[in-house]
C-alpha cells in the first residue's frame, strides 16, 4: 500500500533531520511499524527516502523557490520532510502524476502536522505543480 510507503518514507526522512541513526536495522523497524510486508512497498519506500537523500540540494532549492525565499531552516521540521517527499515525487517519479502527490502529501500534513502546516504544505505545492 503506497500511503503506508509514503508513511515509513517520511519517518525515516523526519529522522534523518536529527541525526538519527538510518540504518538498514532502522529502516526495517520502521517498515515493520508500518505494516509494509509487500516487496513492492518496501521497494517504493526506499526509493523515497533514497531520492531524498541523493537530491537534497535540489529539493530544498525547489522548496525555498516555492516559498518564495523562505528559506529551508525555518521550515518546521516535519512540514519540510512532507515537502521533501512531495517535491522527490513530483521530481523525480514520473509515473505518479503530481496531483496525487500532493493530494498525498496534504494527507500526510493532516495526520502530523497543524492546520497551518496543511495550508502551507498543500499551497507549496500546488505552487510548484502550477508553474
């Protein structure tokens, strides 16, 4: 199930903001809290979470340009993971069209972020998806 993959993605994601250890032990404990037990969604996740990891510079410069100059590091912490996500997705995954995912990510935004954060998260990124 792909939003349980986005889920995992995005914990792990929050946690490497923090310098948490990340693991394969981490990641799989992870994906066991999730319930990903599909091959296929582990898979989705990972490629999540590795996009992230090998196009930071490039998502968060996507991010900042949406924000119009609101820079990264006054981002809440878990608005920009969602971000992060969403952005990696929109970028890079050309097999998911970029309304669901930010149709995903406001989800996302609504089980663990603020109103606040839904409405920025959700007008980011129909900024992006607009240009």
């Amino acid at each position: 199930m792909r939003n349980a993959a986005r889920e995992a993605a995005l914990n792990i994601v929050f946690a490497q903001q923090f310098g948490t250890e990340n693991d394969d032990a981490f990641k799989k404990k992870i994906f066991k809290q999730f319930n990903l037990e599909k091959e296929e969604d582990v898979r989705f996740a990972l490629n999540l979470v590795t996009t992230v990891e090998q196009n930071k510079q490039a998502l968060i410069a996507g991010i900042e340009a949406a924000c119009h100059h609101y820079l990264e590091n006054r981002l809440n912490p878990m608005d920009k993971s969602i971000l992060l996500i969403a952005m990696a997705e929109i970028m890079y995954f050309d097999e998911i069209p970029p309304v669901v995912s930010v149709h995903e990510a406001t989800g996302l935004a609504r089980k663990y972020s603020s109103e606040k954060g839904i409405d920025f998260v959700n007008g980011v990124l129909a900024g992006v998806i607009n240009k």
